[in-house]
C-alpha cells in the first residue's frame, strides 16, 4: 500500500514536472517581432535640407537651448519653468503633398537609444500644433527636456503617426549637433526662452 501510494507520488511528480518544462518551452517559441519592423519607413536629411517622403516634407531652420522655459501664464509674474537638464527647441517649416495633416509624433532620438519625447512641462508655454496644408509651408516649434550630456548626437524624427506604424510617413533629421556644436548650445542656453513669441 505504501509502496503504491510512493509510485503514484513519485508519477504526479515526473508528470508534473514534464508539464512544466514543456510550458517552458513553448513559452520561448511565441512569436517576436523585431522593433524595427514596426517602424514607419524613414526619409532621412540633414538641418536646413528639405526632408520628404509620399506624405509630407519637413526642413528644420534651427535648433536652440534653454535653460528655463516662459511660463504658460503670465499674470503675477510667475517664476520660470527651469530644468535639471536643457531644453532642446527645434524650429522648422513643414508641408504636404496630398491631403492636410499633423506631425502626431515628434522624439529626439539620442545616443545610447535613448528617445525623448516632444512637449515641455505642463506649467510653461507651449505651441499647439498646426494642420498642415498642402503646398503651404507652415512654421512650428517642438521642445524636447533631455540631460545635457545627451545633446551631442541627437536627431530629430517626425511623422504622421497612426494605428499602423509600419505604414506611416516619419522623417530623420540630423541635427548637426556634434560635441562641440553641443557644448556650445548649452554654455549659450537662455533663460525664460518663450517658444510662443519667436516666428
């Protein structure tokens, strides 16, 4: 009887663990699917290029630092919206080929693959963003807030957006910030930089 008992105790056991080295295995079969295949197909250019693909052309006129940001309000002379690393302000001029749209997404990628995304803090001004028309080209302004050793090596990548990735239009700018372009845009960074009031 106890020998009985010990045999069917011993089975669940190998069974058991059977069982759960297969659901190991399987679990390491599931489908991956690789980032980049995911990504929309990028154009890719330089600042003060025209950058194009089949939905939209971008050209990034320049790129300034800042140390503190205007606030959004300016009743009671609110202080500045300051940071512990710098405020990348991207200008440029975009335009359609067919239809009207917005660039949805806007990141500085950086070195290390590091992504920041664009908008500054909720309490400092800000720029809404345009609908582009086609022909037309339109000035707007993003601000990314990045440490500063991260500067050096950025570029910018905007783009349509949408459920399918994959399928929309995106643009890579190199934004020419090299070491020493890099130091210098942070040791000249300004202070209170409003984004509303400079074309």
């Amino acid at each position: 009887m106890n020998i009985r008992r010990l045999l069917m105790q011993g089975g669940a056991g190998a069974g058991g663990t059977i069982l759960l080295a297969g659901a190991m295995w399987l679990h390491s079969l599931e489908p991956k699917v690789e980032a980049r295949e995911l990504e929309p197909i990028r154009s890719s250019g330089r600042i003060g290029q025209e950058v194009g693909n089949h939905e939209f052309s971008v050209r990034v006129e320049r790129v300034e630092a800042a140390r503190s940001l205007a606030p959004s309000l300016s009743l009671g002379d609110p202080p500045p919206v300051g940071s512990e690393g710098v405020y990348l302000v991207v200008r440029l001029r975009a335009t359609t080929r067919r239809a009207p749209l917005k660039l949805a997404s806007a990141e500085l990628e950086t070195s290390g693959g590091l992504v920041f995304r664009a908008g500054p803090r909720t309490d400092a001004g800000d720029v809404v963003q345009p609908e582009f028309q086609p022909m037309i080209w339109t000035p707007t302004v993003f601000v990314f807030e990045l440490p500063r050793e991260r500067v050096a090596g950025a570029h910018l990548v905007v783009g349509t957006g949408g459920l399918l990735p994959q399928l929309s239009a995106a643009a890579d700018i190199d934004l020419g910030l090299s070491e020493t372009r890099a130091a210098e845009l942070i040791r000249t960074a300004t202070d209170r930089y409003d984004v509303r009031s400079r074309p």
